[in-house]
C-alpha cells in the first residue's frame, strides 16, 4: 500500500507503483492544475514540491510529476498547486499577475511551484538563485523578462524568510496555507521502510526509464529503491569519498565533502539538466543508463571512480572505465545493483575540469563533453586522467592520451601531441548532434580548453591553433 500526504489529504493506494505520480494527481484524484506537458521533463507544467522528513524537519524540493513513478511519493508530502491555494493570492501567485507573467496560464502552476520551493529552501534568497530555481520552467506566451521581473519581486519579498524555519515564516507571511505546520507530524506515522523485492527491474529517481519505458515502467513488478536510505549518503573514509547510488546531483553538487576536493563543482552541474530533474536523478542511474554522452559518467570516469556492486551477500568492486562494455551494455549481472561509487580522494596538488558543448548552454543534452583530472608537481604532470562523451559508443576513458602525459611537462608541444593520440582513440559518428569531424574539433578544443584554465601561463592559445 503507497502511502504519502497529497496537499492536505492522506492517500492510501494499491495503485501501481509504477504509475506516473503525474497521472494519479490528474485522473485518480482530479487535480487538474498540474499541467501534462512534455512527459519529459523537459517542459516544467507538471512540477510539483516533495517533502521530505529529515531528522525530524520536512524538506521541499521541486521535481516533475510526470517522470516520477507513484511509488516513489511513499511516505512524502507531495504538493500541487491547488494545495498551496488560500483564500486570496499568495505573494507568489500575485506577483506572477502584477507582473504580468502569466499569458494563456498553462505553464503557470509549474512556475508558481518552483518560486514557492524557492521559498522553502533553507538559504537566502538571492536574484540569481530565482532565476535557477525555475530552470526547468518554460512559458511559450511571455517571453521571459516578465517572468524575470516576477523573481525579482519574489526575491524581494524573500529577503526577511527565516532560513532556519523557513515553513513557519511561509505560513506566518500568507505564502502557504496553515496545514503545512502539521506535516511533519502526520509524516512521522507513515511507515517508510522501503521492502526489499527480488526484481530486476530497478528505477530510483525514474529520469531515463520513465521516459524511455513508461508503458513496461507501468506495468512491471518493481524495485523501487528511491526511498532507500541507506543509499543516500556522501562520506569520506578510507582516503575515498563514497557516495551512495541513490544520492542525486543536487546533492552532489551541494555537498560540503565534494566542494572541498572540487570547488567549481556546483558550476559545472548546473550545466547538466534542470533543477527538478537534479533533484531526482541518481548517480547510478546514470551510470546505468550508459549513453555515451552522460555527464555524471563522464565527470567520475575522470575521477577514477570505481563502484561497488551488490546482489544478496555478495559485492564486487570495478573500476568504472569497465563497466561500459559496449553501446548500452554494461558489466551488471542479472540481480545486481550499484550500492555506492567510490573516488580516491584527491590530492592537494590535483585539479579537475569539466567542458561541455551542446546547442544551448544548459538544460541540453552534450554533443560533446569532457572531464580531466590532473596531479601537478609544478609544470610536470605526476597523474592524468581523461574522458570523453559523444565520442564513442560509450562514456569513453581516454587511456592512451592519459598514459602519454604521465610525468610530461606541460608545454604547447606536449599538448598538440597529446590530441593526435587523442584522436586515434576515439570513434565518433555522425548524428543528429554533427558530425564525426565536428565532434572532433570539439573535443580537441574542449581538450585544448582544459589546460588553458589549469595551467594558464604555461599554454598559448595561438600556439595550440597554429
């Protein structure tokens, strides 16, 4: 039995967990504000906020209906947009119709959910951090700057939230109805421990299958391991940093024990996805996904991560530059799953990179991306290692162009050597996304890009194109 609070009513369903929570909020309970868009998550009129219970304290976050299996609602508050409805307009809702930023009202409740999770979040508020908020979020009437002028007033009116209890202050200040209070209460008497079931049929945050199977998804006995606990964690231990398989790239890139090893990491995940879908996507999910332009892939391939793979009793641990065998197949036996990855902690002397090209600069999947991880003993390079998406039929480890600058030193000559091996590793084809000579040139100029911020006096730009 699927458990959860639905704006301010307890549902208890035998449903299939594998519906869409987007269909079951539409059709099973008529709640028509959450609007069926894209079914890709792309488009953001299905958002809705997830409440979380967090040592004692319920947390929000905003993530698409329509990708998330019904299962995964088990033991959360899930909040539409009539559940943030009161007699009058909340600040939000009055400042996205003072400023005009709402036409034919479609894409409306997406937005005003996203800003509403904005306000629950437990930092302040920021402009920039507005915007970002509704990243996922498309309008096709506005053009955007009314949009924009609404953050600006929302932020404003931010500005005095309380982010050590920012629910109270939410409901003191008219922005959500008063039964928020008594969530975390309610949540407390729902049983959460997820069963453990013999399915080979896994989904977690459901971002890829959900897409790609939603029919089967619908239909299939499975194994929801969303609400795993025990697969949440990011700790440092044993000279690695272990993050759990369930853990997802907000929490990745949000992680105190991550920015202290990789600063810019906040910076390079905002170019993968939106922020609803970074608030569901799992680690593992895509690494087990194996597009060969996966960005997570990609970035802990060069992070030499290994992962650990469990069935029953029984644990294996591979390097992940194996576990792509070839053009979506992977090294996974029947019955296994990925329990935590592990990344040798870096050095004080290491630095990291991620480059991406796609054809918009964020919310866009790569035609070509690019990760690279260095030790440096001044100009020598003590260690290297380097991937490459878009390139090959998988997440590509460039092995040889790694191995070659072990020990060089880093000079234009080294470099311009160092992509003529490059390029005799990887395969690319033509596609949709250019062709097999473009996606060449750009990931030499990718390549190129990673030591023009690593090491900027040591490499010439010109000299690298002459």
């Amino acid at each position: 039995m699927i458990t959860f609070i639905l704006n301010n009513k307890t549902i208890k369903t035998d449903t299939h967990p594998g519906t869409t929570l987007l269909d079951f909020i539409r059709y099973t309970e008529n709640l028509p504000g959450t609007k069926i868009g894209c079914r890709e998550g792309d488009c953001g009129a299905c958002t809705v906020l997830e409440g979380t219970l967090v040592d004692g304290k319920v947390k929000y976050k905003s993530i698409v209906s329509c990708l998330t299996p019904l299962g995964n609602a088990h033991g959360k508050h899930i909040v539409t947009i009539e559940g943030v409805n009161l007699k009058d307009l909340s600040p939000i809702q009055k400042a996205m119709v003072d400023d005009s930023a709402t036409q034919c009202g479609f894409c409306t409740p997406g937005f005003v959910m996203s800003f509403t999770g904005h306000g629950l979040a437990e930092e302040k508020s920021t402009y920039n951090k507005a915007i970002a908020a509704i990243s996922g979020n498309i309008c096709r009437c506005t053009g955007y700057k009314s949009v924009e002028k609404a953050a600006d007033t929302i932020n404003e009116l931010l500005k005095l939230k309380d982010i050590k209890d920012p629910i109270k202050w939410m409901v003191e200040n008219n922005f959500l109805p008063h039964y928020f209070l008594e969530i975390g209460s309610r949540l407390k008497e729902i049983e959460v421990n997820p069963t453990f079931k013999n399915s080979s049929k896994i989904i977690a945050g459901g971002t890829d299958l959900m897409v790609q199977k939603p029919e089967e998804i619908a239909n299939a006995d499975l194994n929801l391991l969303y609400n795993r606990t025990d697969l949440k964690a990011i700790d440092e231990k044993n000279n690695s940093i272990q993050i759990g398989s369930g853990v997802n790239a907000t929490e990745i890139m949000n992680s105190s024990i991550i920015q202290k090893h990789i600063p810019d990491i906040a910076s390079y995940f905002k170019l993968i996805s939106s922020q609803q879908i970074r608030n569901m996507g799992t680690i593992a999910g895509n690494f087990v996904n194996a597009s060969p332009i996966a960005d997570l892939s990609i970035i802990f391939l060069a992070l030499n991560a290994s992962i650990i793979l469990k069935e029953s009793n029984n644990k294996r641990n591979i390097p992940l530059r194996n576990f792509f065998l070839d053009y979506k197949k992977l090294d996974l036996k029947d019955g296994e799953f990925i329990e935590y990855i592990s990344v040798p902690t870096p050095k004080k002397n290491t630095k990291f990179n991620f480059e991406k090209v796609s054809k918009r600069t964020h919310l866009d999947i790569a035609s070509v991306n690019s990760a690279i991880h260095v030790t440096l003993n001044e100009d020598i390079i003590e260690e290297c290692s380097i991937s490459a998406g878009g390139v090959s039929a998988i997440p590509k480890y460039l092995k040889e162009t790694s191995d070659y600058l072990q020990g060089k030193k880093i000079t234009n000559g080294t470099i311009i050597k160092a992509n003529e091996i490059l390029q005799q590793e990887i395969t690319p084809i033509s596609d949709v996304r250019g062709s097999a000579d473009y996606k060449r040139l750009l990931l030499r100029q990718l390549f190129f890009a990673h030591f023009i911020k690593i090491c900027p006096t040591s490499i010439t730009l010109k000299e690298l194109l002459s």
